[in-house]
C-alpha cells in the first residue's frame, strides 16, 4: 500500500487519530470500525513497499478489510491520498478514508472528532488530492463523501468539534491540492451558515461567519483570475466583523484561527517560505497551536487592504498563475485542458454561491421574528455576505452577463422582499446593498436601479412630516457617500432625467433633500422630535452641499480647470478610471462607468455639442411630460398640445402609436379618447386596433391582448364603437372563426360580462357554464357556436380574469400629475409599503411579479 511504517508520513498524522478511533470505538462496541482502523495500521507495515498489502488476518471480513473497489483493475487506477512522493490506488486510498469517514459518521463524540481533525491534517498538508464531485468519478465521489462526513458531524452540538470542522471545511476550500465544487462547496458554505445559526458558543459563531467571508474571498478571487493559483491572505476580522459587534477577545482568538489555517495551506504551496528547518513537526501541528498563537504577531503580517478592489484585479492573480504554472498539475496528463476546465468551474462556483446567498437572503422568518434581530440573524448574516461581495467584486463579476443577470434575477428580488423591513439592521443592509449597486454596478443595471431608486431611497427621503427616523437617517447618510462622486450623479441624471421612459430620480432626489433642509412647514403636525429634526436638516444640507462641490468639481474638469479634491473626494474616486460625459449607460453589458473612456480626446466643440444634446433631450422630456400631464386631464388638449410642440405626429397612426406605448398616460383617459365618435378620435381609435395583430390567437385571448392597454370607457356608446371595431378587426386576421363579424361583436360583450360576473365580489349568483352557453345561442348567424368552444372559453375566463397591466395594482388618476409621478413608479411604492405601518415583512406575489414586469419592460425599451 505504501511505503515503510519508518518512512511513512501519511501514518504520523493518522496513527493518533487511529489509536484514538480504535480506543473509544472498542469501549463502545463499534468493533467493526476498530477493526477498520487496525486493518490500516498493520498495512503500514507491510514489508513489501508498493505492492497491494495482503489482509491482516486469515479470515477478513469482507465488508471491513476488503476495499469498495476489490478488482485487480481498481488498484491499478491513481486514487486521492498521497504519502509523501507516493500516490496511493484508488482502492487503496478508499481503504484509508474509508475509516475516518465511517468515524466522522458514527455520531458518537470522541469517536468523530479525533477523525475530522484527522481529515483536516491531511487536507491541509496536501495528503488529499482531486476534485470533490458527487456527479464525478470514483476518486471524485470517494472525496465527497469524504467532506459531506464531516459537514455532518456539527449537528452533534458540540462546541470543541464545531470548531475542528469548521477548520477542517476551511481548509478544504482554501486548499489548492484538493479542489471543492458544485454541490460539495454548497454543501460546505450551508454546513457553516447553519453552524453561525445554531451553536451555542459566541466564539463558534463569530469564527462560522468569519469562515464564510474567507470562503467567499477565495472564491470570487479564484473566479476572477480564472485560476486555483491565487495568492492566499486572510481576512482582517476586526474590519469585517464590525456589523455583529464581537468583544475583542473573540475577534483575537478568531483572527488567529483563520490566519493560522491559511498560513499551512500557504506553507504547503511554498515550501520555501517556510521558517521551518526540515523537520515536519512545524507541519502537523495540532489544532492547539491556534490558541497558543499570539493575534497581534499574526495580525502584524496581515494585509489591510485584501479586500479592496484593486487586490481584485485579473492582472494579479496572472502574474501569480505565471509564477507557478505547473505546480499543481498533480502530475496528470493535459494540465492546460483542466486549467481551462477548473476556469469555468471556478465561476460556476462563484455563480451557486451567489445564487444561495440570496435565496437565504429571501427566507421567510416567523412573524414574530420581524422585530428581532436575534431570529433573524440568517437573513443579516446572508445580507451582510451580499454587501461584502458587492463592495469588493471584481472586474469578471460586474460585467459578466452571467453574473448581471443573477442579479437582475435573485439579488433584485431579494431587494424588493426585504425594502419594507421594520428591523433597521435589514434595511440598513438592505441599503447598502443598494447603494454598491448604484456605484459599481449601475452600467448593466439601468431598469432595475430605475425601479430601485424610488422604491428604496425616495420613498423614504420625500416623507418630511411622518419619517421614520432611523430610516431617513440611514438614507441621507448614504446619500452623503454618494453624491461625492460626481460622476455617479452626471449618469442618474443623464440617464434618468433625460429619459423620456424613467423618472426624474435626480429631480426628485435634490427636491427631497431640499424639503428636508427646509423641515417640517408650519401647521403640519409631525412625529419628529426638536433634536431630530435639527439634525436631519443639518444632514439633508451636507448632502447638498457634496452634490454642489461634485457637480463644481465635474465641471472643472471638463474645462480641464485645475482643482483641489476634498479628502472625502479622494477617497470615494480613488483607483476609479477617469471617464467623460456618454454615452448614457443602457441596459446591458457595459463598464463599471456608464460612460465613454475616451472622451478626454475630444476637442472641445464636441463637448459643446453633447452638453446641448443632453439639454434638448431634458426640455423635450419636459414638455413631454407636460402633455401627458395635460392629457391625463383633458385628453383632447393633450393631444393637441403634443401635435403642437411636435411630440406626436398629426397622423392618426402616429398618435394611435402613442397611445400604445407611451409612459405615463392614465389608461381610463385613453378609453375615453379612443370611444369618442368625433372624426379624429374615431380615425385613431381604427387605427389603435388596427395596430394588432390578432391572428392565430383564440378569441379570449385576444381580448386579453386588446384590454392591456386601456380600461373600457363607462358609456355603453363609446364601448359598442371600440368593441364593434375589435370584432370587425379579430375576424380580418382570423377569416374562418365566425360566420360574421356580428358574431365576434355579440361574444366579445359577452365575454367582458362574463368577466365582470366572475370576478366581481358584489355579484352574489355567479353565471354557469350552462347559462353561458344558453346566452350565447344562435349569435352566430342563427347558428349555435360549438358547446365545447363556449364551455372552454367560459372555464378560461372563470380562471384567468382578463384585466388591464396595472389593474388592482396601479390606481388612475384622473386628475394632473406632476412629472415626479407622471411614470407611475410612485403607485407601485403605495403597494409595497403599506400605509398602514409597513408592518409585512414581504410583499405579495402579484406585486412582486408586476415589479418584475417593470424590470423587463423598461430594460426593452431603447431611446
């Protein structure tokens, strides 16, 4: 099996695990994994070196002493344990792991700890090596089931071996040799978060979340060097730790646990760097070493800035990869073609973790942990991941489409279930998730942070009279940070301002921040305090003051005028690449800036001339929006005055077109519009109907499609000329459904009858299927349509109700709107936070699945 008992290195670190397996295992009447455990003992020292070791004993137990894989082939293939130079058969190495993992399983405490300390050892000094897969090969399972024994092992509660599997799983993400995966490296980071919710020790719990960010760090940094190679530094658990605020004792005691365990794995990679003389005592240290060590000599060597940015950077972890190309090919045959392999896994990796991280985020809690910190420590803990990983993600991560589209996916979700959260720290969490969006994400983002920006920090900065404190400080805080980077400004207002299809966030947010500069006005009773007032004024204007400063500061820049920064400037723009004015960012892939690199080489008349496109673009968005304002009054003068200011053609088809897509409009004023009987009116409504295409589609279906964009008028005139239109134009695209139009006409009534008998809650004695049918007898030409059409029309009308986009979700108004309102974000707010407290936790399916429409909606149109 191996070498010689005197020449083994693999036995020095398992013999004591072994002795002590066997010793508690025998006391307990486990003696079929004490003789597991002698079994590898006596073929340790077997005489012959490398050759398959005979049983040690006449009459083995197959199911103890054989391997699982018994056939001559199976000790011929390469398997996962090293001794030394020596690379055990798969067979072979089954038998050694075999017993430890039957061990960390047993359930019993003194049996299951000396075998994951074990386990830890020899994935920490390189013993074990491959590729963890439960969809892998032999070696691949073998090592999965391997890491899954010790996963389990926690659920034993007990405080000394949480902390060994915490080292032991640790140390298998960290290590270079043995490579986690897939499901397995899920499995480790949910073993660890379970661990941080329910140990009882404050120390476990703060070196489970501390394990965590380390976990994370070295994920996202392998997946952005596309390499398993990168430089190994721990993280500064007094920086990162601060949110859940542990005593200083455990902070030291954890900061040394984690260092400890990435300057093993660092001195396997390196031998060379080793202060150790030759001995191998200085490798298998125990795990008592970890409390003995002194923090701050730990501390001393650790660098401060890993987590920033530009520690991030692809450029780095290549030359790394450089200087140590073929140190850990394992000796394997096609080492290019696995480091290609490893490449995509690594960001497959880095694309599960995300992803788990922000399902946990979106767990529902109890209703009454709402209001508890301490209950709802698993959705913190997950956001406060999210935060870390954001504010430190890499140049891979914010442009990867992948990537992006998680985030539209599950990371916005998560935002939108947890914007109305009573409990400060998860709305303060929540925020700065937000905010990191805005800053490092905002070119791929323009739709979502569209809706976000509203949701999240409008709503909460226009409430002068009734706010809530604590949250409106948490806002106009993170708005000072913000709006010191002037080019985070220029982009919200480029993009948003000047864009006919999103809202003025840079208006209303400057608005909002004046009203609240201004405080309270008189007369209007309040639930601020003197003192709290005061100091949110004073807020409110350090946040004006820094958009002033940034927007002087942007400005001299573009006039290439010299200019000092202020320090807190400097801070926010260091290591940021310079960028010019535009093109504005879209909705897709881009830089981290939403603007072009180059525009510094362009003369200074182009500058002019963008500078005045941008302006023509805010005043036709302004009078634009007059006019919908006009229109959602009297719909007539808004149209006139649209074909005045040339916002819409005269053409029926062109004003037809506008009615369809433009945002804004009040549906009901569109209904009325389209119902009129005068010349123009008419000529539009024909023209708005014959804009659809309804062929193929069965007729409720096309109702659907037809009713999305406006709501019927109440005067049964102005209903009977759009619904006789809607038939004429049904049976033009579909010739052979009716025998007439009158007979589309005639169902189509009946059908928004039907509609308003099933959904309406006032109507006490619903329709049947029977009368339906009875209703609609000899409409068509005489004739009778089919039964079985009416009876599936009617069960699909009972089950779906045809209704309007926003109906029951966005109130019409019908009275003017000012331009802050005109595009209808602000309705969405009144239904995801409650006037009535914001007492939910969540939001309603319906809302949730609107917003989502909003995302893609917005993300689809184009200038």
């Amino acid at each position: 099996m191996a070498s010689s008992k005197a020449d083994s290195r693999l036995l020095l670190v398992i013999s004591p695990a072994l002795d002590k397996i066997i010793k508690n295992a025998s006391a307990r009447k486990q003696f079929k994994l004490a003789h597991q455990c002698k079994s590898i003992i006596t073929r340790f020292s077997s005489p012959s070196p490398h050759a398959p070791s005979p049983s040690p004993s006449p009459s083995p137990s197959p199911q103890t002493d054989s391997p699982i894989f018994p056939t001559s082939k199976e000790n011929q293939i390469p398997g996962p344990v090293h001794d030394g130079p020596t690379q055990l058969s798969l067979a072979d190495s089954d038998a050694v792991l075999r017993p430890l993992i039957n061990a960390a399983s047993s359930g019993v405490l003194k049996i299951a700890e000396p075998a994951v300390d074990c386990i830890q050892k020899l994935v920490a000094y390189a013993f074990i090596r491959g590729e963890a897969d439960p969809s892998g090969g032999p070696t691949s399972t073998l090592l999965f089931r391997l890491i899954e024994s010790v996963c389990k092992c926690h659920e034993l509660g007990d405080d000394s071996l949480e902390l060994t599997v915490l080292k032991a799983l640790l140390s298998a993400v960290t290590s270079t040799y043995l490579r986690i995966h897939g499901d397995c490296l899920l499995q480790i980071v949910r073993t660890c978060y379970d661990m941080y919710l329910s140990s009882r020790s404050v120390v476990n719990q703060t070196t489970a979340k501390a394990s965590l960010i380390q976990m994370l760090v070295i994920i996202f940094r392998r997946m952005e060097a596309d390499s398993s190679t990168v430089p190994l530094q721990p993280i500064v658990v007094a920086e990162l730790m601060e949110p859940a605020g542990e005593s200083g004792t455990d902070v030291s005691f954890v900061q040394g646990f984690i260092t400890k365990i990435i300057q093993d794995i660092d001195v396997v990679l390196n031998p060379a760097m080793s202060l150790g003389t030759g001995s191998q005592d200085g490798v298998f240290e125990s795990a008592a070493v970890v409390e003995t060590t002194n923090p701050v000599d730990l501390l001393d060597s650790t660098d401060k800035d890993m987590l920033n940015a530009k520690y991030w950077e692809i450029s780095m972890y290549k030359t790394a990869l450089e200087g140590r190309k073929g140190e850990l090919a394992d000796g394997e045959d096609g080492a290019d073609d696995l480091e290609v392999q490893i490449g995509n896994k690594l960001r497959r990796d880095g694309f599960l973790v995300f992803r788990a991280l922000c399902k946990l985020s979106m767990k529902t809690p109890p209703k009454e942990a709402l209001s508890d910190p301490w209950l709802m420590r698993g959705k913190i803990v997950a956001l406060e991941l999210l935060k870390i990983l954001l504010e430190n993600a890499g140049a891979v991560f914010r442009t990867s489409e992948r990537f992006l589209g998680a985030i539209k996916q599950y990371l916005c979700l998560s935002l939108l279930k947890n914007s109305a959260a009573t409990l400060m720290i998860v709305f303060q969490l929540s925020f700065s998730i937000f905010i990191s969006l805005v800053s490092r994400f905002r070119a791929g983002l323009k739709a979502e942070i569209g809706v976000f920006f509203p949701m999240i920090v409008l709503r909460v900065l226009e409430n002068v009279a009734q706010p809530n404190y604590q949250q409106k400080m948490i806002v106009l805080r993170f708005l000072d940070k913000l709006c010191v980077d002037s080019q985070i400004l220029v982009d919200i207002f480029l993009n948003y301002d000047c864009d006919v299809n999103s809202s003025n966030i840079f208006e209303r947010m400057v608005n909002g921040l004046l009203k609240t500069a201004q405080g309270v006005p008189p007369g209007v009773t309040t639930t601020l305090l003197p003192p709290q007032e005061a100091t949110m004024k004073l807020e409110a204007m350090k946040c004006l003051v820094a958009i002033l400063r940034s927007m002087g500061d942007w400005m001299n820049k573009q006039l290439q005028i010299p200019y000092s920064q202020s320090p807190k400037k400097s801070e926010v723009t260091e290591n940021k690449p310079e960028s010019g004015i535009f093109p504005p960012m879209i909705n897709g892939n881009g830089e981290e800036s939403a603007v072009g690199l180059d525009s510094h080489s362009e003369t200074a008349a182009n500058e002019v001339s963008k500078a005045s496109s941008f302006e023509q673009r805010r005043a036709y968005k302004v009078e634009l929006l007059e006019g919908i304002s006009l229109f959602n009054w009297k719909p007539k003068k808004g149209i006139d005055f649209l074909i005045h200011a040339k916002k819409v053609g005269d053409s029926p088809e062109e004003i037809a077109t506008f009615l369809k897509t433009a945002s804004g409009l009040n549906k009901t004023m569109i209904g009325d519009y389209l119902g009129e009987r005068e010349g123009v009116s008419l000529k539009v409504m024909h023209a708005y109907v014959d804009s659809f295409d309804f062929q193929g589609m069965e007729f409720d279906e096309a109702i659907r499609a037809f009713l999305q964009g406006f709501r019927l008028p109440g005067e049964a005139q102005k209903i009977d000329r759009i619904m006789e239109k809607f038939a004429e134009r049904y049976c033009k695209c579909n010739s052979k459904a009716f025998i007439s139009a009158d007979t589309a006409y005639v169902l189509a009534y009946a059908v928004i009858m039907l509609n308003t008998d099933a959904h309406n809650p006032m109507v006490k004695n619903k329709m049947s299927p029977e009368d339906f049918i009875r209703n609609n007898r000899g409409i068509d030409d005489g004739k009778d349509l089919p039964e079985e059409y009416l009876r599936s029309l009617y069960e699909r009308i009972s089950r779906n109700e045809i209704k309007m986009k926003e109906d029951k979700l966005v109130p019409q108004h019908k009275k003017s709107m000012n331009s802050n309102r005109i595009l209808g974000l602000d309705s969405i707010l009144n239904i995801v936070i409650s006037k009535r407290g914001e007492e939910s936790m969540e939001t309603s399916d319906d809302l949730i699945k609107h917003v989502q429409e909003q995302f893609t909606e917005k993300a689809r149109k184009t200038e």
